[in-house]
C-alpha cells in the first residue's frame, strides 16, 4: 500500500498579500508536481475566504515535508501539520 500524507497549512493572514503574488510560482509548482498530489484545496468561509490549505499526496512522509518546504507559499503558512493519511472510500 502506497503511503499517504495530509498536509494542513494555516495562512498567515499578514503574510495574505504575498501569498496572492506569489499565485502563479504556486500553480506552476503544483503542475510540475501534479503526480503525488491526490487532491488539494482551500478550507474556506464567505467571511475568510482564505483560513488553510490541505493537500493529500500519494508520498511518504519525507517527500511531504520536501513539497511542502518547496512550495512557493511556504513562508505565508502560520503552522504547517502533517500527517499520516489512510484512504477508506471510496475502495480502490
């Protein structure tokens, strides 16, 4: 069985603005790195449009940490977790 990872990236709400510039490395970055990622997105509310970020990669826990440190929004995240992740449904 493949490992899995959660990462959970918190932004750094004073760090927004460059975290917004920095929009078009990220998307490149993720692009270039498309294959281990199993899902991503934004946990959002209408008030806080932009609260974290959560990635699922298909990569065990020291490649996690490697994309993570090299993503282009690294240094606008307030906290970074990971964590072990063990998909259940839908069965592969």
């Amino acid at each position: 069985m493949q490992s899995q990872v959660m990462i959970i990236c918190t932004i750094d709400q004073k760090k927004l603005p460059t975290l917004l510039k920095s929009r078009e490395s990220h998307l490149r970055y993720i692009a270039q790195n498309e294959k281990n990622i199993s899902f991503a997105g934004i946990v959002e509310t209408e008030a806080d449009p932009y609260q974290q970020i959560v990635y699922f990669l298909d990569v065990n826990f020291e490649m996690a940490q490697s994309f993570i440190q090299n993503d282009p929004y690294f240094n606008c995240f307030e906290e970074v977790k990971l964590l072990p992740f063990s998909k259940k449904i839908p069965r592969s």
